[in-house]
C-alpha cells in the first residue's frame, strides 16, 4: 500500500504577499514623511510673511511711483518698521529731497484685508490710515478721512523731484487732504474715487522778489461720468501770481494738462522772470502744457 503525503498548499510568492505587505508598510511611511515636507514648507511661507523686511515695502513703493517716492535706511518689518522718504526725480535722476525724521508705520489685518497706519512727527497730522485689500489682478487702497488734512511738507522739498522745482526753490508749505478718497487698480489700471486736495500755502521763489507769490489750490477730482477719468485742477486762492489750470487723469496713469500764469495788475514787472520761467510766454502769460 503505497502512502501519499499531501503536498502542502503553495504560499504565494513574496512579490505578491510580502511585497503588498511592504509595500503598504512603504505607503504608510512615504505619508507622513509628505506631511512634513508639506508642513515645514508651511512654516517656511509662514516665516517669510510674518518677518518680512521693510526693505520689501520700500521696493514696492518705489516700484509703483516710478521711484519719484522711495524708503531708504529701513529698519525692521512689512510688518512694524521704519524707514527715511526721499523725493527724487525718478529713475536715474541725481536730484533728491529727504523728509526730516523717520517714517514709522505698523500693518495689521483688518477682516479680509490689511490696515497701514504711518506716522511722522514732522509731517503727518496724527497717523495716516490706510486700508488695502488685496485680490486676484487686484489691489483697492482707502485712505482714512479723520483728519482734516493729512500731511504737510515744506514746499522746498519739490526741489528733489528734478526740474522745474530745482530752478524754482520753492519756500512755503504743502498741505494734502483727502474727501472719501479710494483708489481702484484692476490689471494694472487705476480708477479713482472721492478728492484728492493739494494746497500750495505762501509760496516764495528764489527766482523772484516778490514774497509770498500767493496760495493755491491743485485738485484731482474722480470723473463720475467717465468711470476711469480723474479731473485735475488749479487755481489761485490769494496772490500777485494769479495760476490756472484744468486737465485729466486717465487710468494708465497719463495725464493732459493745460495752465498759465498771469501776473497781478500792477505787479508785472516784478513778475516777469518767474513767468518766464513757468513756461511759454504769450504775450502777458505764460502758459504751461503738460501731456
């Protein structure tokens, strides 16, 4: 009688049993290992964002002026820094005026977006409130109407911005105000809301001797019945130096603009080389194109 041993049931190879295990036990270890490839890349953009140096916002103010308006010595955070203002002439120009102290500012957020509140001893009345919030294409900046005028400047710093400034040497002061004021860019185009208000209070030049010329008045005013369109205005509160002026502002940021300057009865000798200056003579005025 011949015994047969029952073969024992095949096992299934490694490659399909032990690899399934190992290969589940390599799944198991390629997730967390994502996990905190994903967070430590959090934490890296966490850490970029909250100790971001002030010398970013310096960039991107010069970036959207044309570097007419720039933050030099910067001291600390986006966030809570510091920094010097210097008005220069815009790329390349060797003219440049520095405000007197430093510029302070601290970001917050505010709901969906973000508040900027800078001060200057010298210069702004209080804090200056700014509201920005940031979208997709998208960035709407608000200024806060607390205040009865926002900033005052001495009228020598213009100097900085290159010529005609630098020939004029204005003496004086500047005094900025705004009225419901929010400005609008979508896709790099600009649409403004509310008034933006530029006194020129007793202004004295170097290239005249009749002091002060006078005070006046420069508007950019929205254009409510051409969405896009920002209406710009000069004109003469008090003075020997009579100016004026109107033009636009379109969203691009190009303007047109047109004035002239006449000099008071009676003191047309006095003002003659200033209108010389000013811009082109016609006859008794002097007449101003810009754009």
């Amino acid at each position: 009688m011949r015994l047969f041993k029952k073969k024992a049931p095949a096992l299934p190879p490694d490659s399909v049993l032990g690899g399934a295990t190992a290969g589940g036990r390599a799944v198991r270890h390629r997730t967390p290992r994502r996990w905190a490839v994903a967070g430590a890349l959090l934490g890296v953009l966490v850490a970029l964002v909250a100790f971001a140096p002030a010398s970013w916002l310096a960039r991107a103010l010069a970036s959207a002026t044309g570097e007419h308006l720039l933050i030099v010595d910067t001291r600390g955070s986006v966030w809570n820094g510091s920094g010097v203002l210097v008005l220069t002439g815009g790329a390349g120009s060797r003219d440049a005026s520095a405000l007197p102290g430093r510029l302070h500012w601290r970001m917050t957020v505010q709901g969906l977006g973000l508040q900027l509140a800078a001060r200057q001893d010298c210069c702004i009345n209080g804090e200056l409130l700014l509201g920005l919030k940031p979208g997709l294409g998208r960035l709407d900046i608000s200024v806060d109407n607390r205040a009865d005028w926002l900033v005052r400047l001495p009228a020598g710093l213009l100097s900085g911005l290159g010529t005609p400034w630098n020939t004029l040497q204005l003496g004086g002061s500047l005094r900025m105000s705004a009225r419901e004021l929010r400005l609008e860019s979508v896709q790099g185009r600009w649409r403004q809301f509310g008034e933006l208000q530029l006194d020129l209070i007793n202004l004295s030049s170097r290239v005249s001797t009749v002091a002060p010329l006078g005070s006046y008045r420069f508007s950019v005013t929205a254009d409510a019945t051409n969405p896009g369109l920002s209406t710009l205005r000069l004109s003469t509160l008090e003075g020997a130096l009579q100016l004026s002026g109107a033009g636009v502002l379109n969203s691009g940021g190009k303007s047109r603009f047109t004035g002239e300057a006449t000099a008071a009865p009676g003191r047309e000798e006095a003002l003659n080389n200033l209108l010389n200056i000013i811009g082109r003579r016609q006859g008794a005025r002097s007449v101003l194109t810009i754009g």
